[in-house]
C-alpha cells in the first residue's frame, strides 16, 4: 500500500497547555484532527464549566487563520466537583466530559481526587445525565511499584467504580497494560480505552537504550513486551471500545533533561503517521480508520467527521527541536524517520 485515505480523524485525550505554548503546538494537532478532546490538567485546572469555557476561546483564539478545529473540554475533578457543575457541563455543547486524577499520580494533579468515594456525588450525576469519565488509571501510593500501578487501579478503583456506577460511560484513558486491555474487553461497551503511539510503538527497554531517555518518559510509564503486544491486538482489532488519543503532552526541553524530568511524549507533529507505522507492524492498515475517525465519535455519540486526510507512504524526518514559546521542544522521533508523511495538498 502506498496511499491511505481516511475519514479526517480526531485526538480523544490531548495536552495543548496555554498561552505561548498553546499557540506552539495546536497547529499540529489542527492539522490533523478535526477535533480533539482537551486535557484539564492547566498550572491551575479547569475545574468549572466557565473556567472550560474561557480556556476553550483561548484555544479558539490560538488556531492558525483559516483552521477548522473543533476543542472538545473536559473538566478536572476534585474532591469537591459538585453533582451542579456536572450536571451544567452536560448542558454546555462544548463539555463532552470529566477527568479524574488520582492526586500526585501525574503533571498538575496535585488538585485530584484524594479517595475515590469523594467523587461519589460526581460520578452519580454523570451516570445519571450521561457524562463521560476520563480516567488516569494509576494509583499513587509510594510503595506500589511503578510498572503496577495501572494494574492496582483496576482492581482498587475502577473495578468498585464500574459495579456502583453500572451505565457509567468510563474511558480507560492511555493504556499500558496486557492486563488493562483484558479489563476493558471483559467489561461492556460503556468501558473504552484510548492507546498512545508510544505505547503502541515502543516497549520500556526504548526508555534505557544506550542511556536514559527523558523524551521517552511518560506517564503511565513504558510497559513489557509482552504488553505492547496487547495494545497492538486491541487497537488493530475490530472491537470499537479501543481508539486513538495520542497522549501528545509537550515539556519545554529544559523540563525533560533535568535532574528530575517531566512525564510526557509530544507525538502530535506526527500522530496519525505513528499510528500508521504501528497499523503496518501489526498488518493491519485498512483498520486504521476505524481506530482514529470511527470508534471514538461513536463512543462518545457524536457524528464522525465528513472530511478525509491522506497518507503516503514517503519518508521524511522531524527536526530535531521545534520552537516552543521561549523554549525548545523535543518531538517524539526528533531527527529520525517515520515512512507516512500527511499529503496536505490531499486534504479535504
Ligand atoms: O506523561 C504524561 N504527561 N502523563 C500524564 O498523565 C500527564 C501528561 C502531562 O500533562 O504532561
Ligand atoms: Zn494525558
């Protein structure tokens, strides 16, 4: 195969971050996807609708002229989000759902959920109106090993969430695990999964190769082998609860080479090409669509977009650092090949 055309596609779990670097990176993910599902997790969260609301004109505001993109909102749960804000974002059009993270298990969290049953009167009001939870499924207690903690969330936090909340529409966000997948496919169609391309790509000996690799830390971490594997089954496979959200999550380089790195891939220069390459990997590039334009709006009972994006098959390399703001920006496969390139001139 040398070209691939598909249904334009959306990022259903994306970090834009604000100000100079918003503007820095939504031209890449504008490029691409027609709309995209926009992480809370600010300096200071977007824990109301009208913090959402202003965020989403910033976002607006930020586009390159011309730009048709579409910011879907998400707002951060604390331990005091009340069943009224829920119930105000399931009337707003722009708040598709809610994000909970566990305190201190990621970049700004530090507002999250401390104990679970503090969202109870959160969670009742989404079950009951319909709004989607985004979960970071991790625990955080120091001594769980780190490669364990999407596995313990299942069965300490999500499992009870899953059997309170039955109609609860719950999306496993960032999969890592071979356990998480057989979570998600024991379960019924209101539990879904996003898969990063890291992941999908890469197993965590990538993080030591020859020495560390800051640029490839995220959380949750790197899994095996034999865990990569799964996600590649999943996302290739024909079941419609597992779709793309690419995680894409930019640091200034400064913040990543240091002492103590932040977590997170910036993959959204190059999001549907990696996806592409892992699809190849597995033989399995006609199911690309289904994955990237047609899973994710059904599951979140919106329209799949009507316009088509076209990959070729053409090599080419990212740079070794994009501008970002005062700071530099290291892309996932900086100075590295990736053989589908976007044809823009193909775009519709
Ligand atoms: O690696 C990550 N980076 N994981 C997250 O959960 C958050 C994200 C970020 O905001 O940088
Ligand atoms: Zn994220």
């Amino acid at each position: 195969m040398t070209s691939l055309t598909l249904r334009r596609p959306d990022d259903w779990h994306l970090h834009l971050r604000d100000g100079d670097s918003l503007r820095a990176v939504l031209p890449f993910t504008a490029r691409q996807f027609a709309r995209a599902v926009v992480m809370p997790n600010l300096k200071s969260p977007v824990t109301t609708v009208d913090a959402a609301a202003a965020y989403r004109e910033r976002i607006l505001g930020a586009l390159p002229a011309g730009a048709a993109f579409e910011p879907l909102m998400t707002l951060y749960l604390t331990d005091a989000t009340s069943g009224d804000e829920i119930r105000k974002a399931k009337a707003s059009d722009f708040v598709v759902g809610a994000k909970l993270y566990p305190a201190g298990a990621t970049t700004n969290s530090d507002s999250g959920v401390t104990a679970i049953s503090r969202i109870y009167p959160a969670l009742e009001a989404m079950e009951s109106c319909g709004l989607v939870l985004q979960v970071h499924g991790e625990v955080t207690s120091p001594d769980v090993d780190v490669f364990d903690r999407e596995t313990r969330f299942i069965d300490e936090v999500l499992v009870p969430v899953i059997e309170r909340f039955p109609r609860l529409k719950v999306v496993f966000e960032h999969v890592t695990t071979r356990a998480a997948v057989e979570f998600v496919r024991s379960r019924r169609e209101n539990v879904g999964a996003t898969l990063t391309p890291q992941h999908l790509l890469l197993n965590r000996n990538a993080m030591f190769q020859g020495g560390i690799r800051p640029h490839l830390y995220c959380l949750p971490v790197l899994k095996r082998e034999h865990d990569r594997q799964a996600l590649l089954e999943a996302a290739t496979s024909d079941d419609p609860r597992f779709f793309l959200g690419t995680d894409s999550a930019p640091h200034a380089r400064h913040a990543k080479e240091n002492a103590c790195g932040c977590a997170g891939v910036f993959s959204a220069h190059a999001a549907i090409e990696l996806y592409a390459e892992a699809f190849e990997q597995a033989g399995r590039l006609p199911q690309l669509e289904a994955f990237a334009s047609l899973r994710g709006p059904d599951f979140y009972g919106l329209k799949p977009n009507t316009g088509t994006i076209t990959l070729v098959r053409d090599q080419w390399q990212p740079p070794a650092v994009y501008r970002f703001g005062d700071a530099e920006l290291v892309p996932f496969r900086a100075g590295e090949a990736i053989a589908w390139r976007i044809d823009d001139s193909r775009t519709s």
